[in-house]
C-alpha cells in the first residue's frame, strides 16, 4: 500500500467518525425537545360566603266587613 492509499482510508474514517458523532448528536437534539410529565395534584379549598337578604314587607291587607 502506498502512502496516498493509508491518507485515504485515514481520512475515511475520519468522516465516517464526524458523521457518526453528528448523527447521535442529531438524534439526541431530536428526542430531548419533545418531554412530558404526569402530574397529580391534590389540595383543600374552603369558601366562606356571606349572603345579606332584605325582606321589605309593605302592602295593604284589606279585610272583610261583616
């Protein structure tokens, strides 16, 4: 093998080395956007209400004459 032929197949491996690392980059950049959790949540709530109510009675009652 000359020196222009180990150059070569040195420089193949190289590249075969960058694409493999840049393609497991680019997989872990594709599934690390997508995330999603379960979540349960549990509490208490206490509502206080107050209620005011006005009954104004004022009317006429007529009776009947015996």
């Amino acid at each position: 093998m000359s020196k222009k032929d180990i150059c070569i197949i040195i420089l193949k491996v190289v590249i075969y080395a960058c694409t493999l690392a840049l393609g497991v980059l680019g997989v872990s950049a594709i599934t690390s956007c997508s995330a999603s959790r379960d979540v349960d949540v549990v509490g208490k709530a206490t509502i206080v209400t107050v209620d005011t109510t006005r009954i104004n009675h004022n009317t006429y009652i007529k009776f009947p004459k015996r």
